[in-house]
C-alpha cells in the first residue's frame, strides 16, 4: 500500500456521505492500493485482504457497486485483467516522483462509452455547430477541451501516438488545468481537433 493525501472535502462530500461507513473507508483504501494513475486490479478477496484484514465478511463487490453508482470508481477489463479506476485520483493525489509508472492498461475510451463524471454531454457536429456549448462537469464549454485537444496533436504530430496514449496525455493535460472529463468528452474532443486540423490542411 501506498501513501496518500486525505483532503477535508472527504468528510463534507454530500454524494459520498450517503454510502455505508465501510464504502467510504473502502474508496480511502483504494486511494492506497491504485499506482500512480488511479488504476489498480480488480481483486475483491485481494483488496478485502488489505483495506478490511480483521473483517472476513465483508462484501466488496457490494461496495464496489455502491461507489461506482456515484461514479467515484469505474470497473473495466483489458486484455482479460479486471481493473478499477478512480477517475479525479490525479486531480487530488500527488504520487511520488519516484514511484513506478503504471502496468495496468487505461480504460478504453469509446465513442459509445455512457460513463461520466458529470452531465451527459451532446455530440458535437461539424460546421458552426462545433462551437456550441456542451454541458461538462462545471458547465465548461466544450470549445475549452477541443482547444486542449488541438494543442495537445500540434505537440505531438510527430510522435505517431496510439489513440490510447493520445487519450491518455488528453487526460493529463485535463487535469492540470483542473478540469473534470469524462470518456466521451476526451473522444469527441480529439475527434473535433482532428476534423478542424484536416479541414486547414484542405
């Protein structure tokens, strides 16, 4: 397990107070156990081992599924490995320079993908309609992440990046300016700044 940074927001937050006593303790826990991109396996008995070692019985996978209800976790599985993510981890922990990079794969980040930190988002059309506000966490315009999108290809044209560590430096970049993302936001964004960058190159 690892050290972490515990905030005093943990204890006023409104949507994680209405979850068990044990769900909280739990996502602290987890807090513990991720590397340094929020992500660790989805092992209950492992985790229940760690975070609850003198309570046998207690039902992670019950808890699992309270904290991921209010999107504080999210389940996924690549390459036949169960992970779980915690998705505003990078905007509150500071991980050590000298920990280890993460092993586990990100979350795939779909055009279908329904998981979010916030509102549902609109799909953003071409043309003018490109510019129009999409409701995000903290009603940021849209036009704000398809700008961090177009900066983040111009620094990277050269680099020839998969479309999962592109998603991933988008991420990145998302969170030191402080701003919630979901999946679909990254992808439409990223698909945005490739459409207006084809159409200058036109």
């Amino acid at each position: 397990m690892r050290a972490r940074l515990l905030k005093p927001g943990f204890f006023t937050n409104e949507r994680l107070a209405r979850l068990p006593v044990r769900a909280r303790l739990l996502f602290a826990g987890l807090w513990c156990l991720a590397d340094r991109e929020g992500r660790l396996e989805y092992r209950p008995q492992r985790i229940r081992a760690a975070i609850f070692p003198y309570e046998p019985r207690v039902k992670i996978e019950t808890l699992i599924r309270a904290l991921e209800l209010e999107e504080f976790v999210k389940r996924y599985t690549v390459a036949h490995t169960p992970c779980l993510a915690l998705p505003r981890f990078v905007q509150h922990q500071s991980p050590h320079p000298r920990e280890p990079e993460s092993k586990l794969p990100a979350e795939p980040c779909t055009f279908q993908d329904q998981s979010r930190t916030g509102p549902a988002v609109a799909v953003p059309r071409s043309g003018k309609d490109q510019d129009q506000e999409i409701t995000a966490s903290r009603s940021v315009p849209f036009k704000v992440y398809a700008a961090i999108a177009g900066r983040l290809l111009k620094q990277t044209e050269d680099l020839d990046l998969a479309p999962s560590d592109l998603a991933e430096e988008f991420k990145r970049a998302c969170a030191k300016e402080g701003l919630d993302y979901h999946a679909s936001i990254v992808q439409q964004a990223l698909d945005a700044a490739q459409a207006i960058r084809g159409r200058r190159r036109a």
